[in-house]
C-alpha cells in the first residue's frame, strides 16, 4: 500500500470562515450559493484549496479595471477660419462637460455597451417590460424556441433597397407597384399573424407560451405596420450598420408595435408596466441591447458552427438541473449538520450526475471515477432526508413533487460528467480512479481531507456518529484507513511538478512551421542516415 501523505497528516492552520462556493463549469470561474454558510476551517475542516506553489513577487503583478474616455478635435487643415474655431472651442468645452458628469464603472456601476443598455442596468420595475418585449422581437421576427436564430438579412435588404434605386427607367411604374405592394400588405399580414399564433400553440417554451397570449387581430396590425413600411418581414441586419437606414426602421417598428400593443391592452397577460412601455427612449436602449447582444451573438454563433446553439442550450439545461440537485443536497445536509467535508462535496454541482428530468421519472448519467458509495449516500441520505423534510413542511394544496426513480441501465457520463470535480474530498474518486491520475492531476486532491470511513462502515448503524465528527476524531478513528488507500502525493514530489505543469494558463510557444531547419539539427552518420 502507498504510504500515508504527510500533506494529509498535518494540522490545518487557522485561516478565518469562508463560504462554500461552486465551480461553474469548466472555464473554472464561480459563484455563491444562498445557503447558510460553512465553517469550512474549524474544527471539523480539511483544507479545501489545491496545492499551490509559491511565487515570486516580481514575476507576478495586479492588474486593475477600469473606464476612461477621452475627447479631442481633429484638424483638416493648417489654417482655420474663427467660425471653426469657435466651433471647435464650443465642441470641446461640451465634451470636457459631458466628461466631468461620466462616472467610470465600479463594482456597482457597470459600463454600458456600445449599443443599448445591459439588462443589469434596467430598473427594477421595468423587468417584467423587459421580458415582454424581448419575447415580442422574438415572436415578431419568428424566433419562437432557444433554439432558433434570425436568418440572413441579405434577400430581405435587396427588396428594402429597391425603392431607393435611382436607376429607374419609369418611375411612375416603380411608385405603382410600391402602392400595389401596400395595398396588399393587410392580407398578407394577417397570413403572418395566423401563422405566428399557430406556430406558437404548437411549441412548448417560454417564448412562444407568452407570444400565444397576444390576440392574433393586434398582431396583424403589427405585421400591418411592418409591410407597409417596404419589409417583407421583421428581419433586422445583425451583421450590417447598426445606425443603417434599414436597421434603424427595424428599431422604430419594435418600439412603434410594442407600444400600440400596450396601449391597446394586448400584452395584459405579459404584466406590462404601462409607464415603462411610453417611455420610448428606453424601449430604444432595449431593442439595441437585446437585438445586438443576446441575438446577434447567438446567431453568429450559429451560422460559425451549426448545431453549436443547440448543444450549447442543452448543456447549460443539464448544468441547471445539476445545480438545482446539488442546492437542494446541500442544504439538506446542512441542516443535518453533517461533516463539513460531506457539506463540501455537495455543495460542487459537478459531483452530481442527476442532470435530466423526464415526465415519468429521472434520468441518471453516469459519473466516471466517482465511489459508489457517494451517490449511494446522496440517494439513500440526503434525498430521503429532503423528501421527508419537504412532506412535513408542504403546505395545504401544494403540489407533491415527482418521486424519483433510477433507470438502469446509467445513460453515458455527459460532458460536464467527465470534468474532475474540484475541490472535493479525496474519497470522492474510487482508489483505482484516483491513483491512475497525473501526478498534477493527483495533486489538486493532497489537502482536501476525507469524508467518509470506509464503505463497510458507512451504513453501519453500530458506527452511524462518524457523521458528525470533528476532524482529528474522524481521522483518527476512520480517515487515516481511508488514505491508506489512495496514492496522495508528498510534498516533495507537489514541489517537483514542473512550472509548465502548475500554471495550466500560460501560453507556450510551440513552432509547427512546415519548414528545412529540423533537418540541420539533426544527427546523422558518415552515410547520411539519421542517428
């Protein structure tokens, strides 16, 4: 058996309270969850943090964030009339007053982006207005799922361009078929109003739920709206001009559309704020902030690599459901005031591998390396535990959630199912799982303690106080067996891990230039064959 680490042996030192936190997916940032907080460095506490190596002060440095903006006048010319130069004067005492009213962002004042406003920075009662009107574009330009992207603006530019083409042999002709084509428009609308509400029953989501609720007469007036104006349809050119004559119709109409349907009482079952809803330069902000954010990035995406924002949903739905799961375990047990390793291990989403849900019963995944006897304690402890918890304190009339179910066999580990989860005892991983890692990889696992005795005794009633615990306690009575099991490394062999194995961020400079210089350095004998 490999010996006991000395990294594993020793004390922790005394470094304050700290709050459990979660790693959010694999670019390796977090957040905190709303539970009561973990002691996680009294008594009863492992270290939770991966081995670091120390560096030196002077390769490493701060960096600060911040905003600054700068105005200046450009000349054309060398010499300026005094007209341009009190011009120029008047232009830049209004920017050094404009500049003196700027705040730059903080942590609670965020920078605005280029076009719009952030969806962090509307007011609160202007939420709900928000969400409605982002679900009007949606329904308007025929995005009805997560799934779904703008098509190409490029046909549709074509038909909007024709009326200025000046290259027209009869304009009488051209301004006939243009009073044709409106006088057509009603019909037509009414085709894409029907189609839309069809559509939307047909489809279950947020977007197109909230778009059936919108009487189909008030939409054809919409779409009324839209036809006239020269558009075959709502189309907006996300990678085009933003301040382009044919984006910036696009812009009116969204506003114009949304306000008629609010003031008509159309959008009642959307929880409208009438106020928010007149106010037009704010809708403006909206329109820009979610037409050339949140949809121009999604449909770029799209079009780089089909089948990326499908993926991409269906992945940050299993990772939802996972954090969902692993909240509830928390809390459970923490309010069990079970070991704060146990605690611990819950509170990392990645941990879990309940990440889908069926009508019928819950789908479980498999969890590569994970001890059997973690998702055994989850299912049989925590999960009975919330249940009963959740019986005794259901209120009259609620609703009994869906019992759950496994189905064997497991469905193949997911994406998130194959990442390490971080910061989780070592005993989370099965002795074989763990001692075949790297030695970089076994190394973010020296300090973080153990959770559970052996398996033998975890269930055992006769032993049922391990759960409860203090750290020198447990580790004398179970942990120390437990170890015995796993190849931890010492702290000579974390110390010899190279600089290019810990700092897995650095950028190292690789030369793959098809290129004659590998041939010079290499060593060949009197015939010329390579040594």
């Amino acid at each position: 058996m490999p010996p006991r680490s000395s990294t594993q042996s020793r004390p922790s030192s005394k470094r304050g309270k700290r709050k459990p936190r979660v790693n959010f997916g694999a670019n390796g940032s977090s957040r905190k969850r709303k539970a009561s907080p973990v002691d996680a460095e009294n008594s009863d506490a492992e270290p939770s943090s991966s081995p670091k190596r120390p560096r030196n002060d002077n390769a490493s440095g701060s960096t600060g964030g911040g905003a600054s903006s700068s105005t200046g006048t450009t000349g054309t010319g060398a010499a300026r009339g005094a007209g341009s130069a009190d011009a120029d004067a008047s232009t830049d005492a209004a920017a050094n007053d404009a500049s003196t009213k700027k705040t730059p962002p903080t942590g609670k004042t965020r920078a605005r982006t280029r076009f719009g406003i952030r969806p962090l920075e509307v007011p609160p009662h202007a939420k709900t207005t928000q969400t409605a009107f982002q679900r009007f574009i949606c329904g308007i330009s025929g995005v009805l799922k997560q799934s779904d992207v703008l098509p190409s603006a490029t046909e549709a530019r074509k038909h909007y361009d024709k009326r200025f083409d000046a290259d027209i042999d009869d304009m009488h002709e051209h301004m006939r078929n243009l009073v044709n084509e409106s006088r057509t428009a009603v019909s037509a609308a009414r085709d894409f109003a029907t189609k839309l509400i069809r559509d939307a029953k047909l489809i279950t989501g947020p977007i197109a739920n909230d778009i059936a609720r919108i009487p189909e007469t008030h939409l054809a007036t919409v779409f009324t709206m839209i036809q006239k104006a020269g558009l075959k349809g709502f189309c907006p050119d996300l990678e085009g001009p933003v301040q382009s004559k044919y984006n910036q119709l696009h812009r009116h109409l969204a506003v114009s559309g949304f306000q008629f349907l609010s003031s008509s009482f159309a959008l009642a079952a959307l929880d409208v704020n009438a106020s928010v809803a007149e106010d037009t330069e704010l809708l403006g902000d909206m329109y820009d902030g979610y037409a050339y954010g949140r949809l121009a990035t999604k449909t770029k995406m799209e079009r780089r690599r089909p089948g990326s924002l499908t993926k991409s949903l269906q992945n940050s739905a299993e990772y939802k459901a996972r954090s969902r799961l692993a909240d509830t375990r928390f809390k459970t047990a923490n309010r069990l005031e079970l070991r704060k390793p146990v605690q611990r291990m819950a509170n990392i989403t990645e941990s879990h591998s309940d990440d889908e849900h069926h009508p019928q019963h819950s789908l479980v995944r498999k969890k590569p390396g994970r001890n059997p006897i973690m998702g055994r304690f989850y299912r049989e402890e925590l999960d009975v535990s919330a249940e009963e918890y959740r019986t005794r304190n259901a209120k009259a009339g609620q609703r009994a959630p869906k019992p759950r179910t496994r189905q064997d066999p497991l469905l193949p580990a997911s994406y998130f199912g194959k990442i390490l989860p971080p910061d989780v005892p070592v005993d989370f991983f099965t002795p074989e799982f763990y001692n075949g890692l790297t030695l970089k990889e076994r190394a973010r696992y020296a300090n973080t303690g153990v959770a559970f005795p052996l398996p033998k005794v975890v269930f055992d009633p006769a032993h049922a106080n391990w759960r409860y615990l203090g750290k020198k306690d447990f580790m004398d009575k179970y942990g120390y067996d437990v170890l015995e099991q796993y190849d931890i490394p010492s702290a000579e062999e974390i110390d010899a891990i190279p600089e290019s194995d810990v700092e897995d961020d650095e950028e190292i400079e690789i030369d793959l230039e098809d290129t004659d210089d590998e041939e010079g350095e290499m060593d060949v004998d009197d015939d010329g064959n390579a040594v």
